[in-house]
C-alpha cells in the first residue's frame, strides 16, 4: 500500500516534467557540493510561477563477475543492476525550503534488495537558513560525510557506479541519511580560505551482514562533527570527520546488546591542469574490534568529453572472537580502471573492471571470513547515467 501510494504521487506529478531545461555546465575539478547544487539550479524542472523544483537520477548498468558474486553481481551477467532517485524542492521563502527525496535500488542477486522495499523515502527535511553563512535541517537528512555520502544517487557525479565501498559501506551500517538534526555554518565566507562546519545528532536504521544474512537493526544517539577546509586553489580541499554513536559489535549476530563505537575520517582532493586527486581515510572502532580503511583516486581528463579513473580501495577489520584471540583480516582489496564519456554533463557513459580479493563478497558464512582464506575475482560494470 505505501509503495502504491509512493507511485500515485509519481505519476501524478510526471506532467511537470515537460518543463524540463536541460541546459548545464560543469567543470568536473570543481567542489563537488558546489557542483552539486548549481547543477539542481541549472536543471530543475519548475515555472516562474511555482517555487517547485523537480530533480531526477539514473544509472543503469550491466555487471559481470569472472569467479565469485560480489555485490549482487553474477559470473552470468545481471542488468538487475540501477540506482534512481526522485527529489522535490519546494521554496516556501528565500530561506526556507522542504525537500523530499524517493530512491530505487537494485543490486543484482545481493540478498541486500530482500531487506529494502522497491521505492523508499531517502530524504525529507525542512531547511532554514538564519544567515548566508548559517543554515538547520530537521528530518531526514543527508550525512555530511565524506566526497561523496550526499550525492550516492547522483551517478553522472561519480567517477565509477559506486562510490569505493570500503569507505561508503556496502551492506554493513550503510546508511546515506540520519533522522535528527544538523546544524551548519561558514566561516570566513568572505575570505579565499575558509571552513564549512556541520553539527548532526540523531539515530538512523542500518542494514547490517552477518555472514550470509543482511537485516535491519537501529543504530541511536550518533553524534558526529564534518569540518571542510576550503583554499583559493581550485579543486583542493580537505575534510575531517567525527562521529559517536551506539550500535552492535562488529561482527555479532543479529539482536546482539550494542556497544559504544567511535568513528573518524579524513579526505583530501587536489587538482593539477587534466588531473585531479582524491584519498579518504575512515577508522571505527569499538571496545574489542575495529575497522580501518583507505582508498586513492586518480582522474585524468584528455578533453571535455573523456575521463580516466584508477583507484584503489584497501579495507581491514580486526576482531577478537571470544576464546580465540585477535584475527586480523584483510576484508576488501580493489583496484579499478574506468573511462568515462560525457555526451553532455547529463548524461554519462562509464565502463569500469575492477581486480579484486578478499572477503567482501556474498553469501560467504562467517566461519570462512573468520578462518577461511581470501577469494579472487574480476568483475566489470558498464553503466549510462541520466542527471536532470
């Protein structure tokens, strides 16, 4: 009934879709939030006479493993592969707006699609902003976490179909939005350097793994400071981020009692003529087991209409299992090759390969990815992505 609901205000709305204005442009080095939300103005769907803007997001894709499934892809191919999303931004004042986001989400054959419903709400906040530089959200609100954590859905953004999961977490405690509030404000906005803060608290539904299964379990009372240093250079800036929250142990069965974690990450981006540079770091931890991980982003650009990715993803876990002691397992390692064309900045073609080994692939029993040893597969994805 919901999802029913869901798709009656869909197409009740899809008439003011001929509104359309395709017209945008970008420069791929630029801040990605800036590009972000001057790409909803460029693009949205509205009139002159209604404060509505209308954004919409696509990427269809084909995956192919070598060996074994990882991510819901198969070594016999699936186009069961998309991410979507339809956003509403209504401007009730100059400084006060409502947001409401729906996504779609398919991941092939991951046992991640039987815990999420077809159509689910993803945003909806009230924002207000005090001053230019001083701005609340109440709702349901993005996490400020990181490159990339605001603009998952937002595919012709991405260098690759997915943000590196060892960082943007894939299955384990993903989770894109929190239910709480975040307060957020510039300093020194009128000089070349300065820093955006955002203070958020509030409690979110994580979709956990414990081996073979995926379910749904609460994740309360997170706290969590994001800080942007912004410089006059084009293209350069670093982030840090700091976070507690109360959630299960790493590792632990479902309905286990939770326990304090502590969360930091660090991001820096450059850019240099056709290149630009991209590393995060993210280390959680709890009282007995942690998590750690890294990744390195290369883009090289030839012209306007071409881009080359390589990166590589590398993420660890260290748990200590009652009478057995500390295990350290090396979860995830990627390295990935992929070129990008741009028809236009709406509109982006992406074939990607990845090389890959570990233990961050489906439906592998918890006493393999404790005593078992890593996997190798290959695994390529061909996606187009639509942005409006």
């Amino acid at each position: 009934m919901k999802n029913n609901l869901i798709w009656l205000i869909l197409i009740i709305l899809m008439p003011v879709f001929s509104l359309a204005n395709p017209d945008q442009s970008n420069n791929l080095f630029q801040n990605m939030n800036e590009h972000f939300y001057q790409a909803q103005e460029d693009t949205s769907i509205s009139s002159s006479e209604s404060n509505l803007q209308i954004h919409g997001y696509l990427t269809q894709s084909y995956a192919r493993t070598t060996d074994y499934q990882i991510f819901g892809i198969t070594d016999s191919g699936t186009a069961d592969y998309r991410s979507a999303a339809l956003q509403f931004r209504y401007s009730i004042t100059s400084n006060d707006i409502f947001v409401v986001q729906f996504a779609h989400e398919r991941i092939g054959r991951s046992h991640v699609n039987d815990v999420k419903d077809d159509v689910e709400l993803d945003w909806i906040f009230f924002e207000h902003k005090f001053t230019p530089d001083t701005s609340i959200k109440l709702g349901k609100i993005q996490i400020p976490l990181g490159f990339y954590n605001e603009i998952r859905d937002v595919g012709t953004l991405l260098p690759f179909y997915r943000p590196p999961s060892v960082f943007y977490i894939e299955g384990g405690y993903s989770t894109e939005t929190l239910n709480g509030v975040a307060l957020s404000h510039t300093f020194f906005s009128e000089k070349d350097w300065n820093i955006d803060t955002s203070v958020y608290y509030g409690n979110w539904v994580g979709i956990r793994m414990y081996g073979e299964l995926y379910f749904k379990e609460p994740v309360n009372d997170m706290f969590g400071i994001n800080v942007w240093l912004n410089t006059p250079y084009e293209g350069t800036r670093l982030g840090a981020s700091f976070s507690r929250y109360n959630a299960p142990p790493l590792g632990a069965p479902p309905n286990t009692e939770p326990v304090d974690w502590k969360m930091a990450s660090f991001s820096a981006e450059a850019a240099y003529h056709q290149f630009s540079f991209k590393t995060e770091y993210i280390y959680a931890a709890e009282t007995d087991n942690k998590y750690n991980a890294y990744y390195g982003l290369v883009t090289y650009k030839p012209t306007e209409k071409l881009a080359i990715n390589l990166q590589a993803e590398i993420g660890k876990i260290d748990l200590n299992p009652p009478f057995i002691g500390t295990l350290k397992i090396n979860w995830n390692k990627d390295y990935a090759l992929g070129i990008d064309y741009f028809f236009t900045t709406q509109l982006v073609a992406k074939f990607e390969g990845h090389w890959n080994k570990g233990f961050a692939y489906d439906n592998l029993p918890m006493e393999y990815i404790l005593f078992g040893k890593p996997l190798k597969s290959k695994y390529f994805i061909l996606s187009l992505s639509v942005s409006f």
